[in-house]
C-alpha cells in the first residue's frame, strides 16, 4: 500500500541515491548528445564548407551556400534520386507492408505447410546483404541470369534506368513484406480469440471480422508497422548499393551521400549538404506522423 | 598497442593527443560521425607515431616493420608473403608484419587510414592521387631510396615522384589496357589487326555480319569505360592535352573533348549493347566464349580465362590509331606498387623494404602469383613470362608517354562522383555531347576551384 510520508523532492534521497539518479540521467543524455545531436549538427556545419576530410578543422574553408546550390543546379543524379525515393516509399507503403500483411493473415489462418512458408517468407530477412546481391544476381543478370533463360528475353534488369528501379523494388518487396509479415503474425496470436467468436455468433463474414474487430484492436501493432515501413524506406540504401552503388537509375539520396563522403572521394561538405537534405525531409515527414499519432491518442 | 620497445618510444607517448594532432582529427571524426554514421571507420591498426633517423641503412636493420596490404584475394596475398618472406630471410632481425585489407575497403578509406596510424609501408598506386598525398603530408620522402634504385626507367621515377620534385613511390608491377581478343577467332574468320579508326571499323562491320559483337563491353560499375575515354582521347587529342584535362587544367566544353564523345558516339554501335548491366567479368566471358570478337580493357582481362592454352589463345594490340599527327605512342599502363608513410615506426627497415621491392627478386616472386602483370625493374628476367606477358612488357616499353587511368591520373571525388555518371549517362544517350560536356564542366568547376 501507498505509503503516507509525503515526499518531499530531492532532499529525501540519500547521497547514493542522488549519485545513481544523476548518473542515469547524464550518462543517457551525454551519449545521445554525442552520438545523435553532434553528428547532426556537425553535418549541417560542415555542409557550409568544402572540407575534404584532410586537415585539421583549423583548414577548414566556409562556401556559403554553394554545395546547396551546386546539388540543385548543376549536380545531375540529384533530382532523380528524390523522385525515387518517393516511388520507393509509395511502392513500400501500397505494396509491400499490404503483401506482408496478407502473408500474416493467410499464415495465421493455418493453411496447409504453415510453418513452411513463415519460413519460407521470414527467410530474406535473415539472409546477409551480400548474398541477397549474390542471388538477385543470378536472376536480373542480362547474360546469365535465370529471368531471362527461362522467358528468352533480352532485358537489361539491372542496366536499362527505365527497368532496374522496379527490379531494385520487387528485391525490396521481397525483403520488406517477410519482416512486416512476421511483425503482424505475432500481433494477432495476440488478439483475444472470444472476439472472433462472438463476431462469428453475431453472423460477421471474415472479411468483416478482420476489418472491423481485428484489424481495430491491433492498433500498437499497425503503428509499430508504420513506422517500421517508414524508416526502412528512407533508409533504403543496401539493396541498390549492392547492385551497383546507386548510379544509372537507382539514384537515392543515401547512395549518393555515401558515394560522395565515404571512399576517396572525400567530398566531405557537399556530401553533408546531401545528408542535411535528407535530415530535412525525413524531419517533415517524422513531424506529420508525431502529429496524426499524438491527435489520435 | 604494442608495448614501447625503449624509454624515447616510451616518453614519445606521453606527449598529449593534442599536440600530436594526428589523435585530434581521429577524434572529430569521431565526433562528427561521419563516417562512423556510414559504418565506415576503424580500418587502421593501433599504433603511434615518433621519428627515426634519416637515409637508406647500408648496414643490418632490426625491428618490426609494418605492411599495410590491399591484395585481399588468396593468390595475390600469398605472393606478398613470399616476397615479403623472403626481404625477413636476407635481413635476419627483422619481422614483417603484413596487415591486409580487402581491396576495395582499402582504397575507399585509404583518407582516414593514412591520417589515422598508418602501417610503415603501403601499397598505393602512381598518378596523381599519390602526388595529392605527397602534397598533404601524409606520405613519406624516399628520394634517398631513389639514389640506390637501379633498373628503373626515367618514365617510371617521373610516375613516383611528386609535385616537389621529390619520390614517394616505388614501383612494383604494372600492366597495359589494350584491345584484346582470341587469336584463334581472327585466324579462323581471316580477320586483320586493324592499324586505324577505318579499320577498326570495317573490322566491327564484318565481325556483325559473321554473327560476333565486334566490342565486348561492361560498365555496370561505372570505371570500366573510363578506360575507353582514355584510349580515345590519347588518339584524338594525344598525352599532353590528356593529361591536363585530368588535372583539371582544361575546359570540357573544348571542342577537342567533344571529339573525343564524337568518336566514341561513332564506334558506339561496334559496342555490345545494355552494357550498364552488365559487370567487366561479364563482358570477358562474352570473349572467352567468342561471342564477341575484341575487349578494350587491362590486361587482367586474363584472370577470366583459364590457364594454359586459352590465355595463350589471348592476344592484344593498341587502340588502332585515330589521328596520324598524333600517332600510337600513348598507353595507358597502371604502376602497382608502395610507399611509406609519413611518419613509419621503423623507417631504417621501411626504406629498406622498399628498395628491395624495386629490385627484380621481389618483383618476379610477385608475378608467380599474377601472371596477367609484369615487372617494372628492367633487369627482371623475363624468361619465365608467358607470351602474353612478354608482348605486354615489350608494348609498355615502346611507348613515349605512360597515362595510369582516369581515375588515377585526376582527383577522385572528380572520377567518381562526375565522371562515372557522366560516361554512363553518355552510353545511355550518346546524342547530347554538348549537354553533356556542358554539365561536366559546371561540376568540374566547382570541384576543381574548392
């Protein structure tokens, strides 16, 4: 029971207590100060300069602008990269977490072979980068591969900037709805099974039972997939880096932040000025979606 | 760390991060993240950095000397233990320790590697990214080692030194991008080396009317053309408007650059199409396979053909040539090879690590491995080449000027961030060359005025 000495703030706890409290306070707020905040700061600071990763900071020029400017007017794989990765969040939102849902929903229904094809589906989610590249290969290679064996076409999948962006997606769809699949699975194991009886009794079809009882009660699960779909595909990034580092139409703003940091390239300000773009973008859309999470609560 | 072998070592660390300096930017990076944020970082090994003496030991050296290696690939690494092996057994006292990296991680952290604690010697390659690392400090004068090399031409110490006069390179092997093809698919069809761009291209008609893609090509990574932009502009325009387009010096709205798109637009169709699909291995294969008759590309092309009598099948020559004025006396032939870094733990071994990799024992040891290079010590003996490394040997020697490649031979961000989509944005659409050089020109700028 709850006791009756009234607390009386910090004063009540002893020195040790006080050590522990503030330890847990600062050591947390020290490393997201140092491994989130001063990352990001320190991006946006240097996408003002040219800096090129050598030197002290003492060598490093400010340009004002001119990497903002340069990326819009004069730096070609830029534009192509926004626009997709807009079609990889649309693509990802409207096909693939519908398609993981839907694996859910049919596994969880007990098909014949279940546990099969629960494997079967969750398997890309574990496999490594490397052998995702390594297999997708084998399928999309214009010579070799095995999509073009079997239909005795002759499309570059992967070469042609009209194909390889879809080719990249359906890879991405693989991957994504077996991620999203097993998320949902374990949220409705979860759903108490006297709901779907009594909306069973009530004459509800299945269709109905799942948009109207299901689908409602699963709430923290549909966020945690939202959200979980979100930042996969902003993140989006090593799939089309294995295939063939983001150029010739698989541009997306990661690949190309990392083309121009990482490596000797080293332009370290103008890749910061990517990034800072990037930062920019994924804020808006983090803030709409706090706004409609927050109203809904 | 490894412990301090004396009291200097001992006391050299005591000497606070801060003034070291080297520590300092370890930790910006570290607190910009960066790199960190890309899962980029720590590829450098734990070490510190103090002085040692001057000038190449003419006696006995002793100690530990360090070997930071890129050749990650199981025949290449074993090779540079052998050699390696062998500069322990003729210095007893000495150990070497080899540090090796895969290939590409290497190259792409190589900033943060040399900055960070480098090994005492690395593996690098000529051009201008070396001088660049001259210029910066971050790689260390061996003109002295120089003053004992033998055997080097005057073309290769021109390729190690840097933009002060002085050497901080020495190389090991080098190979030539030719144009290569099977002997026995020109003998069976009757087809003639050709000497000039008519030729080549009445060679690629006939080659399209027997069934054959006249060009093998592949550019899904985006370097392998650049390679073809370097043979073209040698033709066209010759070594020296080359070599100061690379640096930057030249606009690329010249009309001289849009030659060199013009020709290449024109042999284009000679060219296997969808070819940014498609890997440089691919490509070789389609050789190997005789589906196409000729490759432009390095001589490792024969890493794709088996040993024995399919890689003596394999035979090259150089791009035919262009314009007679300038002639065929340009080629492209990349220089492998090490330099030290700035401030090596052990510099009495490390300079004398490289100067026995300048000589002809070390370098043979390394073309056991990989027969598809040569050595760059006149004095190797070539008795043991194959015939096509003897050809390639003889074809390197009879050129007036040596390039290395684009992407060695110009700054990096340049090649890799400009040039690569550019190239391949031409192969997609080779009809808007002024756009095109118009586009490359205003990154250029940009680039090269920072």
């Amino acid at each position: 029971m709850a006791s009756k000495r009234r607390y009386r703030g910090i004063d009540q706890l002893s020195a040790r207590d006080k050590i522990v409290v503030a330890l847990m306070v600062v050591v947390p707020t020290l490393l997201v100060l140092w491994l989130v905040w001063l990352p990001a700061i320190g991006s946006v600071l240097l996408s003002f300069t040219n800096w090129d990763g050598i030197g002290p900071l003492s060598g490093i020029k400010s340009v004002g602008l001119q990497n903002y400017r340069d990326i819009a007017t004069i730096y070609p794989p830029f534009w192509p990269a926004i626009q997709h990765n807009l079609i990889w969040l649309a693509v990802m939102f409207f096909i693939a977490t519908p398609l993981g849902m839907l694996f859910a929903i049919l596994v969880d229904r007990g098909v014949a072979g279940t546990r099969f094809y629960q494997t079967s589906i969750y398997l890309p989610v574990v496999l490594s980068l490397a052998l995702i590249g390594f297999i997708w290969q084998l399928i999309y290679s214009r010579d070799q591969g095995l999509l073009n064996a079997i239909t005795g076409g002759t499309t570059d999948w992967y070469g042609d900037p009209d194909v390889n962006l879809w080719a990249a997606l359906v890879a991405a769809t693989w991957r994504h709805s077996g991620y999203i699949m097993l998320l949902y699975l374990a949220g409705l194991k979860g759903v108490d099974p006297s709901l779907r009886e009594a909306a069973k009794i009530d004459g509800a079809s299945e269709t109905t039972t799942f948009f109207r009882v299901v689908f409602p009660v699963m709430r923290p699960i549909n966020i945690i997939v939202l959200v979980v779909t979100f930042i996969e595909s902003l993140r989006a990034f090593d799939l089309v880096w294995v295939i063939n580092k983001g150029r010739n139409g698989l541009e997306l703003i990661s690949t190309l932040v990392t083309q121009n940091v990482v490596g000797e390239a080293s332009r370290i300000g103008f890749g910061s000025a990517l990034a800072t773009i990037m930062l920019a973008i994924s804020s808006v859309l983090v803030f709409i979606y706090l706004r409609i999470a927050m109203k809904e609560d | 760390m490894t412990r301090p072998s004396n009291e200097a070592e001992y006391l050299a660390r005591m000497v606070p991060p801060s003034v070291r300096g080297v520590d300092r930017r370890t930790l910006l990076r570290g607190a910009l993240g960066v790199g960190a944020l890309l899962g980029a970082g720590g590829l450098a090994a734990c070490g510190s950095s103090d002085g040692g003496g001057t000038g190449v030991p003419t006696g006995a050296v002793t100690g530990t000397v360090t070997v930071g290696s890129n050749q990650s690939d199981a025949v290449p690494k074993a090779a540079v233990q052998a050699y390696m092996d062998a500069f322990q057994k003729a210095n007893s006292g000495t150990t070497v320790k080899i540090n090796t990296v895969d290939h590409n991680s290497f190259q792409e952290n190589i900033n943060n590697y040399l900055q960070g604690s480098p090994d005492d010697v690395f593996t690098w390659f000529a051009g201008y990214r070396m001088q660049f690392f001259a210029e910066k400090g971050l790689a260390g004068d061996i003109s002295d080692v120089w003053a004992n090399i033998t055997g080097m031409s005057d073309a290769l110490k021109k390729a190690s030194t840097g933009a002060d006069g002085k050497q901080y390179f020495v190389p090991m092997t080098n190979y030539p991008w030719a144009v290569f093809y099977r002997k026995s698919v020109f003998q069976e069809k009757g087809y003639e080396v050709p000497k000039t761009l008519d030729d080549l291209n009445a060679l690629g008609a006939q080659m399209k009317k027997d069934g054959l893609d006249p060009i093998a090509f592949g550019d899904k990574d985006g370097w392998p053309a650049m390679g073809t932009f370097d043979q073209i502009n040698l033709r066209v325009n010759g070594y020296d408007f080359h070599v100061s387009l690379m640096a930057g010096k030249e606009d690329w709205t010249n009309p001289k650059v849009k030659k060199v798109f013009d020709t290449w637009a024109g042999i284009l169709p000679l060219h296997q199409s969808d070819s940014l699909g498609r890997t440089w291995q691919e490509a070789a294969q389609s050789l190997q396979q005789k589906k196409s008759g000729m490759y432009v590309l390095g001589s490792f092309l024969a890493q794709q053909f088996t040993k024995g009598a399919e890689q003596d099948d394999l035979d090259f020559f150089g791009f035919p040539e262009i314009d007679s004025t300038i002639g065929t006396d340009a080629v492209e032939a990349p220089i492998d090879g090490y330099m030290m870094s700035a401030r090596p733990k052990n510099e009495p071994a490390a300079k004398k690590l490289l100067q026995y990799i300048s000589q002809p024992e070390a370098q043979l040891l390394a073309l056991k491995a990989d027969p598809s290079v040569i050595a760059t010590n006149d004095k190797a003996d070539t008795s043991g080449y194959t015939a096509l490394q003897k050809k390639s040997a003889e074809f390197v020697k009879s050129a007036k000027s040596i390039t290395q490649f684009m992407d060695r031979d110009t700054r990096p961000d340049f090649a890799s961030t400009v040039m690569i989509p550019a190239i391949q944005s031409f192969i997609k659409n080779p009809k808007d060359i002024d756009g095109l050089c118009t586009s490359i020109q205003a990154q250029k700028k940009s680039i090269f005025g920072s």
